[in-house]
C-alpha cells in the first residue's frame, strides 16, 4: 500500500526505476544514457571499471569523451549509432575495433535506441556498448575454414586440370630455348614463356603446400641459437640504412622442439616485413624468452605499423599490401608453426610498428632426458 500522503503513480514510478536500475545493473555491458545533445545522464556500473570517475562524474559528459573516439566511432562518423538514432528515430548498432596498448585488437558492438522521454521533450537514448571479440574470432575462424575448404577444391583442380598443360608449355619452351637455329627476338619470346611457366609452377606448388598439411620432422634444437644467426644474417647492412639492430636473449633457455627449417624460413619472412616496413630506418629487436610451457621469439619493429582492419586480413593467403603478385607469406608461416604444435600471432599500432611472436613448444622429452641424467 503507498503512503497516504505519497500519490499511488509516484510510487509506481519509483518501482519502475528501481527495477530498471536492476536490470541496467546486471546488464553484461557498457551502457549509458544519453540527451539529444550527447551528454551522459546516467550510465551502468560496467562503465565505471577501468575509468577514474565515479558514476556523479560521468554524468554530464559528453559520449565523445567516454572513449569514443578510441573506438573509431566518433559523432562525426556516418555510421556512428549515436547520430544514426537521432537522425532516423531507429535503433542503429555496428561492431567498432578497439586497439589495445599491447597491440591486442578488440572488437566492440555499439548499439543505441531512441525512448520516448515520459515528460513529452526530447528524445533520451540508451547507449550499450558490449565486447564480443570472442564471437569475432569465431566468426573469423568459420570464414577461414571455409576458404581453405575452398581453396583444396582449388587446388586439386589445379594440380589436375592446369599444371599438366602447365608443364607442356614450359617443356615445350625450354626445348626451344636450346634450339639453336633459334633467332634473338623468338628465343627472347620464349623465354619469357618459359619464366612465366615457372612463376605460374610456384604459385600452383604454394597453393598446392597451403591447402595440404606440411611434411614435417620435428626435432628438439635451441631456438635462441637458429633465431640468433638467422636474424643476423637477414640484418647485415642494416646500419647503413638507418635501421638500428637490438638482441634480447634469454639465458639458460630450453630446447624447443619444431622443425629448424621451416622455423628458419617462418623467420625470415617475418623479418623481411619488418625491414620492409621502415624504408626510413628505425629499429629492429629480436627477443627470446622463455613463456612456459614455450619458448617465445619476437620480431618488433618500429615501422608503419598497421590499423585493425588490416590486422584482419593479414593471415589470408595471397594477401598483401605491395603492388605486386603477393605470396603466401605470414599465412603459411602460420600454418607450419602451428603444426609444430606452436602459434605465430600479429600485434601492431598504425604508425607505431608491430611486433610478430613465434611460441614453439618447450621439448619435454629433452628435458625429461637432461634431469633423469642429472639424477642418475
């Protein structure tokens, strides 16, 4: 029963505040609501974690300042919830990237809508913002799957119906070549069918290696040892291009067990992006550290760096950024590290540099060995 002196609609609005403070409480998410104007009226207790603010500080700040902009979702942008709702009157949403201080790229989902307030003035808006990084990668994983689905059906069709013709024209182009009655403008025509024959050999041979699990003997080897010789040999002369080379080595390091060439050439590729990524010099830092139960080596430089969205594409076969036939480059390196029962992971700021980490696995049975003979 309401207070006699307390009219029976305030008290059902009170009851109706209080169980939306309820919910907004219990809601998994960043929520906030909002004025016509974007400032920040009230705002949920998910909010508040990770900010140096209480919930009396938030209100009446602008959306703008509540970490939009770091969301790549600013009031300006089109497709901004926010100004989609108040120009539509509709509920709008999209997934915006958020990039981390270490490099991590976080996927958020921005959804607002537009209530009625109960005074009859302008609009009020609820603002939710939800982290659902987990359900990307997921999404991402299916659509990976589904291209390498696509691409073995592609490259049993190659290795079927094009690389047989394929080796004709080469052979047919090569025996040419070493016919001497041949004059200079015909044979210089078919050596270039004979070097395009080739290319196109070692295009279907990567796709036919990527779509296949890779032939691999693993053995234990200290990965400190190959990663250090490996990334010297690739940054001879680097001084004189105004790239500064740094060794991060831990000591006392375990064996890791992979295979040392693929470990070798995974390398090398990764530290040819680098140089390629700082035409203007810059720094170069190899380090290996133990990150039980692996051994980590990471390659970090200080070049152009790359946005989320690139991020995105990076592991995709035959994706690259150069202005020339792409190979399969991190993808594959992936993919091999990944069958040595290790990982190779990308992290990376626009105009701040990446860092690329290979883990292979610790050897155990080296180890078990090491210790039954120490105690023997």
């Amino acid at each position: 029963m309401p207070a006699k002196d307390t009219p029976a609609g305030t008290t059902d609005c009170r009851v109706q505040n209080n169980l939306l403070d309820l919910l907004i409480d219990q809601l998994d998410g960043e929520i906030f609501i909002l004025n016509e104007d974007g400032l920040c009226l009230s705002s949920g207790p998910k909010i508040l974690e990770g900010l140096d603010k209480n919930a009396e500080e938030l209100d009446g700040l602008r959306q703008k300042d509540l970490d939009q902009e770091r969301l790549h979702c600013s009031e300006n942008a089109e497709n901004c919830p926010i100004r989609v709702a108040r120009e539509s009157g509709k509920k709008a949403e999209r997934v915006c990237t958020l990039v981390q201080e270490d490099g991590e790229v976080r996927y958020i989902n921005a959804f607002c809508c537009p209530f009625p307030n109960p005074s009859g003035k302008e609009r009020r808006y609820i603002y939710i913002r939800r982290d659902v990084t987990e359900r990307e990668h997921m999404q991402i994983y299916n659509r990976q799957t589904e291209k390498m689905a696509a691409l073995g059906e592609l490259s049993n069709y190659m290795a079927h119906e094009i690389r047989n013709p394929l080796f004709s024209i080469g052979g047919f182009a090569n025996a040419l070549l070493r016919n001497s009655s041949l004059n200079d403008l015909a044979r210089e025509k078919a050596s270039i069918i004979y070097d395009e024959a080739k290319r196109l050999d070692y295009i279907i041979t990567g796709i036919l290696n990527f779509a296949r699990p890779t032939e691999q003997t693993l053995t234990d080897f200290a990965a400190e040892t190959v990663a250090q010789q490996t990334f010297e040999l690739r940054t001879l002369g680097c001084e004189g291009r105004g790239i500064n080379v740094i060794l991060d080595i831990e000591k006392n390091l375990p064996r890791a067990e992979g295979n040392v060439e693929n470990f070798k050439q995974s390398l090398v590729n990764i530290i040819k992006n680098s140089l390629e990524a700082m035409p203007e010099g810059g720094i170069l830092t190899l380090v290996v550290k133990r990150a039980e139960p692996f051994v980590q080596i990471d390659v970090i430089d200080t070049g152009a760096g790359m946005d989320a969205d690139l991020q995105k594409q990076v592991f995709n076969p035959f994706f690259s950024t150069k202005n020339v036939a792409a190979g399969l480059g991190l993808a594959m390196s992936r993919k091999v590290i990944k069958e040595m029962g290790g990982d190779l992971v990308l992290e990376s700021h626009k105009g701040r540099g990446t860092r690329v980490s290979i883990t292979l696995p610790m050897a155990l049975h080296a180890s078990q060995a090491k210790h039954e003979g120490e105690h023997a």
